[in-house]
C-alpha cells in the first residue's frame, strides 16, 4: 500500500493533464512546492473530489511523492479548509492573490519547504478577502516572500561598498548587485533604475504601494528570470487606486 503525506497547503496553480486529470501545484507548509497529478477531478461529478480544487484555497492534502524517475507525485485527496471567497469580490484583491501565488511558484523550489513563507501566504490570502486595504499587502508580501528565500534587497546599505546610501538626491537600484546603490557606485551599474525620492524612507509594508510593488517586482523579475504575467494587470491596479481612494478611505 502507497504511503500518504498529510500537508497543509494553498493551490497555486491548476493545469489540465487530460481529461480527467489535473496536475495541481501546492504550496506545503511542510513540504514547500508540490507537483502533483489529481485524477476523478472532473468538476460536477461525484468524485474523491466533488467540488475539484480552486485556485488560492487553502486546505489538507494528503498525497504520495513521486518514486522512481516519475517527477509527479499523486494528490489522493484534498479537504477545503478556506476559499477565501471575498478576495473574488473585487478584481484588486483577486489579482493580488493571483500575483503573490505567481511568485511563490517562481521563486520556490520543490523539496525546499519554507513554513514561514506558507504562513505569510496564508495570513495575506486572509487579509486580502476581508475588509481592510488590499494595495499595501502586495509590497508587503513580496518583502515577506524575499525574506523568506533569501533574496530580500539590502535597502539600509549601498549593495555594492555597504556605506549608508544618502538619502537626499537621485538614489539608484541594481537587482543584479542586490540592492541600493550610492551615488558614488552608481555609475559602474549598467543594469539599474532610478528610485522614487523619499522612497527609501519608508518601508514596503508602510509607504506608496505601487511605488514599492514596482521596485521589488522588478527585483523579483531579475531573480527568477521573467516577469510575472500578473504583474502588469496588477500594478495598473494599484496605480489607480492610489489615484483614486476608495470614498470613506480618508
Ligand atoms: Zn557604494
């Protein structure tokens, strides 16, 4: 008898594989990411799983990993333990979601759990459906993302001689030296953009969202290689909610 691995988990991606089946792509809070081939999962139909999985829900796999040379493990069923359907009720919030589980897919790697990012997903998946402002989550949960693999860009230090950059004048950032520069390294990075002034006063959980969405999607994008296809969708989202805040919002 097949072994199962209990995880909890959030469903990133849904791909067809044939008719019947599904290769579903997890994020495990134990397991980090998993490829697995769902079958039965034909939606309407009582299946193992009736309902079939949604993308950005949260809930208990159980599941084999895969032997041999199969590069697929087997999903054998999934319990539901969260839609967070109010993140359907508004295009910003659902673009959001469908951009951070982009990038976990993008900057994760199988068999390399990280709980805490698991946790950080799940905690903005949840803020996300419920009521407060959604733009200031996504730059914040890029910095959690890029914390948690690694790749977090130094900010506090010039990337290149680790003096304090000044904050005062056009500062610089090069995704390929991992962060800001100082006026006085600039000028040997061909690969870099010019900062929003006063940017670097703030923090990305607490400042301009798209300003930070931008700089830190544009740090993501150099380290796994493309841009998100969400990214666009979503920063012209985010731009004009900052043009335009919701009434009531202050
Ligand atoms: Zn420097």
């Amino acid at each position: 008898m097949m072994s199962l691995e209990r995880d909890d988990a959030v469903v990133l991606r849904l791909s067809e594989f044939s008719e019947a089946s599904q290769i579903v792509t997890l994020l495990g809070r134990g397991h980090g990411l998993l490829r697995l081939i769902a079958k039965g999962v034909r939606r309407g139909t009582r299946t193992r799983f009736a309902a079939g999985l949604d993308l950005l829900e949260l809930g208990e796999a159980s599941f084999a990993l895969p032997r041999g040379d199969a590069q697929l493990g087997t999903l054998a069923d999934w319990v539901q333990r969260d839609s967070f359907a109010g993140l359907r009720r508004e295009l910003l919030r659902l673009q959001a979601g469908l951009y951070a589980v982009e990038l976990v897919t993008a900057l994760t790697e199988e068999h390399d759990p990280h709980p805490e990012l698991f946790d950080a997903l799940v905690d903005t998946l949840r803020r996300l459906a419920g009521k407060g402002p959604a733009a200031p989550l996504v730059p914040r949960f890029q910095a959690a993302l890029l914390h948690a693999v690694g790749y977090h860009p130094l900010l506090d230090e010039c990337a290149s001689c680790h003096r304090p950059p000044r904050i005062r004048g056009p500062l610089y950032f090069s995704a390929g030296a991992g962060g800001v520069l100082c006026r006085d390294c600039e000028m040997h990075y061909v690969e870099k953009r010019r900062l929003p002034d006063g940017l670097l006063t703030t923090r990305p959980d607490a400042g301009d969202p798209f300003a930070w969405f931008e700089l830190l999607d544009y740090h993501a994008a150099h380290i796994a290689g493309r841009r998100m296809s969400s990214a666009s969708g979503l920063g012209g989202l985010l731009r004009r909610a900052a043009a335009a805040p919701p009434a009531g919002g202050g």
